[in-house]
C-alpha cells in the first residue's frame, strides 16, 4: 500500500491480512473525513517522507494527554518510517521483518508494567459513603456501618460526631415508626428496620465515654427520642433504651463533668422521664423471674433511679411528685417483696433461688430513703410503708440471712427504715406497729444473738434512731423491758469471743458504739425524777456498780482513741501535710468520726450519772477514773480538788460538745440541748 501510488480504499467492514500495526492505521485511514468523503486515501508517495512519518508517529505524551479525555489507542506493534526521526518513548528503529521503522520495545514495556502499581478496583457508593463516614468518626467496631454496632473504643467523639450519631439515629427512628404503621400487621416488612434502629441505638453508648458532650446531646433534643423508645412494641428495643439510659448516667461516666450528668439528669425529669420509667419497670417486672432479658431490664431501671440520685439527691423529689409517688412505692414493694417458699435456716439457695432484683431494689430504697427529704420519707412511709418493712424484717428474729446476698438485701431495708425514722410520722407509725418490741425480739434471740450477726446490729442500730429525740419512744422502751436489753449489748454480752477480742471488728465496736447512744438518748428524754428515769439511773448501781466500771473503762478507751486522731491532725495541718490549711470545723468533723462522738456521749452519761446525787455511784466513778488514770489519789489532801482533777477531761468534751451544737432542728431547740448539756457540766 505504501510503494504504489494510489490504493483504492478498501470497504470498512473487510477483513485486514496485514500485521496488526498496519491494520490499525489502515482502518484510521479509511474512516478519515477525507476517505469517507470520496472514497480513495490520498497519494501518500507524492507527500514529504518527514510528514507521512510524523503524521504516523503517536503524538507526544504531553499533547496527547491534553488532546481528550479519552483513554490512548492501544501501542502499535510497528510504525513504519523510511528514515530515524528522533528516539520515541516504548520504541526502537530499526530495518525488520516488516521494513524500516519503530519496531515497539517489549522489554522496556513490560518491566514498566511490573513496576506499575496495581489497578485500584472502583468502590462503590455504599463503599464510598462508608469510608467518608469512617473519616468522621462514626464507623462501628464492627465495619458493618457508621452505628451498626458500639463505636470503637479508639474513635474520638466529638460534636460533629455526635450529630451524625444523633441523626442516624432520628432517621432510623423515624423509619421504624413509618414502617410499623404502614404495615402493622406484617412484621416482615418493617424487622430490617426495627434491626437497623436497635445498632444505632447501641451505637450511641459511645457517648458515655463524653459527658462533657451531655449538653449538646441534650440541646439536640435527643432524649425525649430515647425516652419514646421505653414504650416500645419490640421489648428488645425498650430494654436496649433502658441500657443506653442506665450507662449514660453512670455516676463513673459524668464524674470528670458534673454539669454534664446535671444536664442530662434535670432533662429526664423534664420530659416525664420518671413515669415512663414506671410502666417499663411494670411492664418487664412480669415475667422478670422466668425471663433473664427482662430482668436485666428491670435491673437497668433500677440502675437508672440510683444514678440520677447520686448525680442531683434533688430529684428524689421529682422522683416522688411523678405520679403520686408510684416510683417509690413500688421500689419499696419489690424491696420489701417475701420470697415465694419458705427457706430452711442454713439451707444453700440456688443461683436460681436468688432474687437479684430485690437485692437491688432494697439498695436504691436505702439511696432514696436517706437523700430524699421530709416529704419523700412520709410517702415511703405513709399507707403501710413502715409495716411492710417490719414484715419482710420478721423472719429474721429467729434465724440469720442464708447467704451474702441476702445478708446485703437485710443491711439494706435496715437502712432505708433508719432513715425513715427520722420523720416523726414513720416514728409514731414504727411505734404502733410494734417495731420496738420486733427490734428487742431480734436481739434477744438466742439463735443469733451469739453470732454478732447482721440483724443483731442492725437491730440495736434501728433502736438507736427510733429513741434519738423522742420521750414517746424512750417510754415505750423502758416499760417493754428493754433496759435490760440495752445494758446487755452495753456491757458486750452476747458477742462472739473472736469478735469481741478483736478491736477492729466493725460489727463489735457499732454495737457499743449503739449501746452507749441508745443509753443516752434514754438519759436525755426521760423525765428526771420520773419512775422510769430510776430504773435507768438503778441499772449503774446493781451488780456492785459494774455498769459504772464499765461507762469508765469505754471513756479511757475512746478518749485514747480521739487523742490518736488528734496527734495525726497535728502531723497533716504541718506544712506539706495532707490537711494543711483544714480550717477547724473541719478537723472536728474529722475527730467525730475517729470517736469522738461516742466519747462525747459517755461524757453525757457520766454527767447525768453524777446529777444522780448517789454517793455510790460518784464514789465509784472518780475511784475507777483514778485507777485507770494511774494516778494516786493521796497526793491531793482536798476531795474537791481531785474530783475536779478526775472530772475536768470530761467536763472539757462536753464544753466543746456544746459549742458544736447546730441549729438544723431550728434555734429554740439547739438552745434546749445547749441547756441541758450546760447542766450536765454543772453537775461535774
């Protein structure tokens, strides 16, 4: 075709013999404009061999890039060309088989072939959204999408984040809802998205590693969305609500940022949080015995009670406006619940016989009893709050708690009816339901009574808030015969040898600890001159006085104790200590809870002893205060100037005892027990 002068041009669709180089620009030709327009290629002999070649040769690699967008033709294996017109990339000249021309240089190209990367397979759109939301921090642990699963533990949040979280969440929701109520009755149409709604619900516990992020979550207008979810058909979806809920408000998670936990908590309460609450805890308490998955829900509910108490004690008192109080009464029921069967003393429970639920609940009631106020204690309380918990405390006169969880579901209901007592409505409800004489039974059981058992010390520990400040009660006491009862665990009757020998035995030394407040608080609202008030003061003179020895032989001990605290204060307010710049109420504060409270109370029945006037019992006291000092009494020729040498300690912790003396219960009362103490002080 190139020796002859003219070539007819042959048809489009024929079938080329020639190499395959050659063929490729044969068929350019042919589909020229200047082909196609009359049919025969031009004379190619008659034009300038430069200008064939060069109208042959690939164009440069920078013209050809900026020529189309198109992909380049495939390399032609030869270019035919009559004489060398520079190096061209890929190819070499030469006279071959099919004449002179660029002959393609295999080599060269297929050592730049392996040396190329290779091709990168194109993503699709799932792909690409999935990779853009990974770049933002919303990708799962699981890589199955931005909220399949909770997020990994290495993603940062932030608010960006927290938006997009926020938003696939809504969307999801909002889906859920349109597909259940188009197709109401075909569960198969609208599982995927109940599926889809549940990872993203889950994918928002990633937030309760930010509390600091709680107020834009809250600004987001997100929890009333996850309070919706409580309500739920899908039980699975509300009980994964109540977790998110339950780890959100962790008191762990919102401790580096209170005001964010604060934030959350008063949101909750806002959007009617409390009552939707409510009907979970009724809804899955049905079958929370017989289903694990309900239980654990109930579980989160309870959990999310206690947490917004420790996060703001001031919604106890939303806790109680919501409803009528509901909340708290049923807490206070599930707590107080009997367990079905009777349990024979000493018997193992089963894993299956355990009432997790009203351990728990039992927990909360003591958290709730002890932050809410006057009104909360008075809800709990009020229409058979205070017998219900006698009731479930009943079987314990007669037997110890089986296990460790029952042993703490039993401190617990101990400690929330303490707290109860408080309110002089649950005390006068305590008294006629004849909580006295069941706290008296307890301790004078002889199956527990040796063991210094829990309900041993919660019981003395129950009478001790039931006599605090109440004449009522101090007289029912006395004439139920409980003296006798109280200077028992006085004089540490009753108690173990291992644990009565040992000194730092907590159950041991709250029991004196108890026994010396319970005789105080008798010493304090009995009438002196009263024929009860005798009884009292005739218990330190029987038995050749051996209550006395004993009231002398626990002032020397805890005023050693208090003195001990003292010298490590005086060692910490130094510079460099642990309480430098502790100002003094402070220290005070810190000295009552080393014993210096009880030691204040012993000086208040030593003092009211001596207001007695019995020489016998004065006499015994400054001997045996004598005898424990070390000192000779020889040394002073003056009676008075001894028993002003004994007493003189005593009378120094009642000065300072009177001086602390608040005015919690208003100034006319601080200013009633000041007076008494100024008298007890007179009368050293």
């Amino acid at each position: 075709a190139h020796t002859s002068p003219r070539v007819r041009a042959p048809s489009a669709t024929r079938t080329h013999t020639q190499g395959p180089g050659i063929g490729d620009e044969v068929v350019r030709i042919v589909e020229s404009p200047v082909a196609r327009a009359g049919g025969h290629t031009p004379a190619m002999s008659k034009r300038p061999a430069s200008e064939m070649d060069a109208e042959l040769m690939p164009p440069p690699p920078s013209q050809a890039g900026a020529s189309s967008s198109r992909a380049p033709p495939p390399q032609a294996q030869y270019l035919p060309c009559k004489t060398f017109q520079g190096a061209r990339p890929g190819y070499f000249f030469r006279l071959g088989a099919q004449g002179p021309g660029y002959y393609l240089d295999r080599v060269a190209r297929d050592a730049a072939t392996l040396a190329m990367p290779p091709p990168k397979r194109r993503k699709n759109a799932e792909e690409l959204l999935a990779e853009a939301e990974a770049e933002a921090g919303l990708a799962g642990s699981s890589g199955r999408g931005p909220d399949a699963d909770f997020a990994d533990a290495s993603t940062v949040l932030d608010e960006k984040a927290l938006r997009k979280l926020v938003l696939a969440f809504e969307r999801r929701y909002a889906a859920n809802q349109a597909a259940r109520m188009k197709h109401p009755d075909a569960p198969e149409k609208f599982v995927d998205s109940e599926v889809d709604l549940d990872e993203s619900l889950r994918a928002l516990s990633a937030l309760a590693g930010y509390p600091e992020l709680y107020p834009e979550f809250v600004r987001l207008n997100a929890v009333p969305s996850i309070l919706g979810l409580l309500a739920h058909d899908n039980s699975d979806v509300a009980a994964h609500a109540l977790e998110l809920l339950h780890e959100l408000l962790d008191s762990d998670s919102v401790e580096s940022h209170e005001e964010g936990g604060v934030a959350l908590a008063r949101s909750f309460a806002k959007e009617s949080g409390y009552e939707l609450l409510l009907q979970s805890l009724e809804r899955f308490a049905k079958r929370e015995r017989d289903v694990p998955e309900d239980a654990a829900a109930v579980h989160h509910a309870l959990g999310v009670v206690e947490n917004l108490l420790e996060i703001e004690p001031e919604q106890a008192t939303e806790l109680a406006s919501a409803r009528d109080g509901a909340l708290p009464k049923w807490i206070l029921r599930r707590a107080t619940k009997i367990s079905k069967g009777k349990q024979k003393v000493g018997a193992e429970t089963s894993a299956g016989d355990a009432d997790d639920v009203r351990a728990y609940a039992a927990e909360v009631l003591a958290i709730l009893a002890q932050t809410g106020g006057e009104g909360v204690k008075q809800l709990l309380g009020g229409e058979g709050g205070i017998e219900a918990v006698l009731t479930c405390l009943a079987p314990f006169k007669s037997r110890d708690p089986a296990d460790e969880a029952e042993e703490e579901w039993l401190e617990n209901v101990f400690d929330a009816l303490c707290a109860l007592l408080s309110s002089p409505a649950n005390r006068d409800a305590f008294l006629e339901c004849e909580g006295l004489e069941l706290m008296l039974l307890v301790l004078r059981s002889k199956k527990i009574a040796k063991h210094a058992s829990v309900a041993r010390v919660a019981a003395i520990k129950t009478l001790d808030f039931a006599l605090t400040n109440s004449n009522k009660a101090c007289v029912k006491f006395v004439e139920a015969l409980g003296l006798k009862t109280a200077f028992a665990a006085f004089m540490g009757k009753g108690v173990a040898a291992p644990i009565k020998k040992s000194t730092s035995s907590t159950r041991a030394r709250e029991t004196e600890e108890r026994a010396v407040s319970v005789i105080a608080s008798l010493f304090a609202n009995l009438e002196p001159g009263s024929e009860l008030h005798d009884r009292l003061c005739a218990k330190f003179v029987e038995d050749d006085h051996a209550k006395i020895d004993r009231l002398v032989e626990l002032w020397f001990a805890y005023a050693a104790r208090v003195e001990n605290v003292q010298a490590e204060q005086r060692r910490s307010v130094a510079p460099g200590g642990i309480l430098e710049g502790a100002d003094e109420d402070e220290l005070y504060v810190e000295r009552l809870g080393g014993g210096l409270y009880t030691l204040e109370l012993l000086g208040c029945i030593l003092g009211a002893a001596f207001a007695t006037k019995h020489a016998g019992i004065r006499e015994r006291t400054l001997l045996q205060m004598e005898l424990m000092s070390g000192t000779d009494g020889d040394l002073d020729s003056d009676g008075d100037a001894r028993e002003a040498r004994l007493l003189r300690p005593v009378r120094d912790v009642l000065e300072t005892h009177a001086e602390n003396i608040g005015d919690a219960d208003g100034e006319e009362e601080q200013m009633r027990r000041r007076m008494r103490v100024v008298k007890l002080i007179v009368a050293l």
